[in-house]
C-alpha cells in the first residue's frame, strides 16, 4: 500500500488494506456495534468476495476483526460471499448470506458461539437454493431479513428480465425453511420521471418508520450505460405487498453512496452506512492498495413531508477537534471567483463544516454556497452550491483536480427550500471523500483526488445577490 496516501480517508471506516464494498451484516450485540463488509483480502479490486469485520462501541472507533467468512472450496459459496444482514436468532447470532457459484445465487446461514469472532456456516446450507421459478430473474440476492408476529421475513434483491427491478418476498417460522410469497414491490424499466429505476434492485432493505414503511434499493443498469444508484420509496405494507406513495434518491452522489444497509440499533435509531467507490481509474487505486470507504453513520427519520430526514449519527461529533467560528459574515455577489470570501483560517482536508446560511423570500435566482479544497489560484476547487431557481444542491467535482486518472462528475439533487429561511450545510471533509447534508434533506456523497498539495482552501460564495452567512463552525477531524 502507498504509505502515507493523502487520499486515504482518515476518519470514515475502511479496512487496514485492499478492496471494500458493500457494508454487511449490521447489527448491535449486547451494546458493541458490529459491521461486515464486502471484502477482497488478496487485492485492491472487486475480486473473490469475503466477510471483512469491525466492531465499535460508538459507530465511530472501529476495532478490525479477523474475516469473518471466506468462500468454502466445493460448497454453494465457493466463488462469492456476498451480501447479507445479521439476526439475533433465538440468542444466537446470525448471518444470511448470498452465496456465488459461479453465475449461480443461492441464500445460506452461518452463526457464531464465541460472541461474533468466528463463524460457522449452516450444514443445511442453501436455506434458499434458487429463485422462484414463476419469474425469469436476473440476480437472487442480498437476502435482508427481520423478526415480526412471530415469523421471519426475507427480502430479496432480483429483477424480472424485460420488465424491470423487482424485491422478491419470504418468509419462515424458524429461519432455515422458506416460503415464497410473491414479489414485494417491482420498477418499471419505461418509467424515466423523477427517475429511471433500472434493471436490477440490489441490496433491498424494508424496514417500518414511524406509521410507514420505507424499502431502500441499490438501482442498476445490466447493460450500457450502466448506471448504479440508490432510491428509496415511502409507503405502506399490506397483504404482502408494499405500495410506494412516493419515492427519491437516497443521496445524489449516485455511486457514491451505493449498497446502503441499515439496522435498528439498541436506542431504536435506524442507523444507515453506504459504500463509496473510487473515482480514479482502476489501476490508480490498485496501486494505492486500498480501494473505498464507507459513508459515514446517517440516521434515518420520517420526515413530516412523508420523505426521508437524513444526518449524521451524532456520535460522529467524538471527532471534532478545534474548532473556529464566524459569525454573521455578509459574502457579496460575483462568480466563483469575483465573490468569493476566503477566510484564513479556514483550510484543510479533514473537517467538518457547519454553516447556515440566511435565505431571503423574495430572492428566488441566484446560487450561493461554499468551495472546497481549492488550489490559492482556484486551479482546482470542488462547488457546493445551493440553485435558488432550480431547487437544487449541487456537488461539481468537475475541476476537483487536474489529475487525468480522475473522474470529475456533476451531482445535483432536489431540494424545495420553500417556506424555509435557512439552509443549513453540514459539509464533512475526509481527504477524498465528501458528504453535504442540506437540511437533514438531502446529502450528497461525492469523491475528490486534487493533485496540488496547496488545494485545502475553502470560500463561500454568491452569485446575484448578496448572502448572510448567519454562523459558519468548522472543526478539526480526528482520525
Ligand atoms: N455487491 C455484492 C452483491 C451486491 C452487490 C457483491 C452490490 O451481493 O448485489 O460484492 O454492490
């Protein structure tokens, strides 16, 4: 690994080396948080799929285990140990997993006896040994499981061929013998607006939230060009059915925050981690030797717009070291780089920043915002703007960095700040990755890798008209 790589997020999780992807396995045991990841111990790149492992007493300080699971050569798992979720069953924990035969999918069980260090696999592996027949599917996956009125219950990641993403429904008296009950919900692939829900639902997670229920997927695309998101749809569960009354992205950086798992914890909270992939080219961060990072812990609530409220865990706050605040700063009109404020102490790659921003009614144009990691000269910068016309918060990370390896994009996500008179940024800085919660409604997770060590700079900026910036905090990050 390139010792010392100042893209190496240090204080989001990932593992000591190599290759991470989606987080698995969430679940607080007897008060320790325990995550599992998609793990390639042999190298930086997608590969044979393990179970990496930490656990946490806080959701921040993560102890890395030993590999929790590895494929078994000759048995349903032998080319993949893919996604899945824990339980506490019956006092024993558990994990349901997806097993790779080659192309084949199937879904097993391991348990653990010495308090979730090792692992045994089920002797009555596959519990799920193929999918419906009923449906021609494309992908049986990532098998999410939950305890309720006395019965287990599955949801399943697939798609109908032709027809769209599709979650499929089980469920079990005792969590080893399975019975199909039809699909939960499916996508449309004709439907574009407000979006396109692909070919393929990975990574489901269904879950209640207050009177609703809210089902969470990873959104693909098979063919090209082959689009990878998440969405998450708000509505109600009945007859084994659930029917979604409204849906949106989960966060706008698309790949960014892509294979989410959440989990109740302990307190009750419904707590989220996502993965972010790398956006340099692949031979870039295999030779880095180590390749993504985990978002950091979010809480989900229901808003009272019925949408999903969206923010950090406030455990994140162990982190926060110095701390410096402005108050009531006025920024004025300009451009990017004519109305830029640029305070001197305002710098660095490991922050959080917290800034509120005052928010006139009768100004409805104009974009304002802060740039971050910005070279003296704004050679380099990364925009994080709120669009007054469009409602929209965007991340650019399209002049992030002169470095070719790098993969620039432009995120945006909507955000109707309608009768509000603040927007509040919470924006998180860790080297290369980037999280912008706008108002707890809405976050965008974005990748940046500038190639001056002098771009650490940040500014706060208008376009059109003048903007108060009512307080800005910003605080040091511990690793
Ligand atoms: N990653 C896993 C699959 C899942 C996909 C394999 C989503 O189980 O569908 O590493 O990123």
């Amino acid at each position: 690994m390139i010792p010392d790589d100042r893209h190496r997020p240090k204080y989001h999780f990932l593992p000591p080396a190599n290759w991470i992807n989606d987080p698995n396995g969430l679940i607080q045991w007897q008060g320790t948080y325990h995550l599992f990841y998609q793990h390639n111990p042999e190298a930086a790149q997608w590969g044979m799929m393990h179970w990496g492992h930490a656990a946490s007493p806080d959701l921040v300080n993560w102890e890395h285990l030993p590999i929790a699971m590895s494929p078994t050569p000759g048995e349903a798992d032998q080319t993949g140990v893919w996604s899945g979720c824990a339980v506490n069953w019956d006092g024993v924990p558990a994990l349901v997993y997806t097993a790779r035969n080659g192309e084949h999918e199937s879904v097993c069980l391991a348990t653990s006896q010495d308090g979730l260090r090792t692992w045994q696999k089920y002797p009555g592996n596959p519990v799920i040994s193929a999918p419906p027949e009923s449906i021609e599917t494309l992908g049986f996956r990532d098998p999410y499981v939950w305890h309720a009125d006395n019965h287990w219950w599955m949801v399943l990641g697939s798609g109908a061929n032709g027809v769209g993403g599709v979650i499929l429904l089980y469920t079990s008296p005792n969590l080893t013998d399975w019975e199909y009950l039809g699909p939960l919900a499916s996508g449309d692939l004709n439907q574009t607006e407000p979006y396109a829900t692909g070919e393929m639902w990975e990574c489901p997670n269904f879950f209640r939230l207050g009177e609703k229920h809210v089902l969470i997927i990873s959104a693909m695309d098979i063919h090209p060009p082959r689009s990878l998101y998440t969405l998450y749809f708000v509505g109600d569960f009945r007859d084994n059915r659930f029917i979604p009354d409204r849906f949106a992205k989960l966060d706008g950086g698309d790949l960014a925050c892509y294979a989410p798992q959440s989990f109740l914890d302990e307190q009750g909270r419904r707590v989220l981690f996502g993965w972010a992939r790398e956006m340099r080219r692949p031979e870039v961060f295999e030779a880095a030797g180590w390749a993504g990072v985990l978002t950091l812990p979010r809480l989900l609530d229901l808003d009272p717009n019925g949408m999903l409220n969206i923010r950090p865990a406030p455990e994140v706050e162990i982190l926060r070291g110095e701390e410096t605040t402005w108050e009531d700063l006025l920024v004025q009109p300009g451009g990017l780089s004519m109305g830029r404020l640029t305070l001197d102490q305002l710098s660095g790659d490991c922050l959080e920043i917290d800034a509120t921003f005052a928010l006139r009614e009768q100004e409805t144009d104009g974009t304002f915002g802060l740039l971050v990691r910005c070279s003296p000269d704004g050679e380099e910068m990364t925009e994080i703007r709120y669009d007054k016309e469009a409602q929209m918060l965007v991340v650019s990370t399209l002049r992030s960095s002169l470095d070719s390896a790098v993969i620039g994009d432009h995120y945006e996500l909507p955000l109707n700040l309608n009768g509000q008179n603040h927007l509040r940024l919470r924006v998180f800085l860790d080297r290369s990755i980037i999280e912008v919660y706008a108002n707890t409604l809405a976050v965008i997770t974005a990748r940046v890798y500038p190639k001056r060590e002098d771009s650490l700079g940040i500014a706060l900026f208008t376009e059109r008209h003048p903007i108060r910036v009512e307080r800005l905090r910003m605080w040091k990050m511990a690793n």
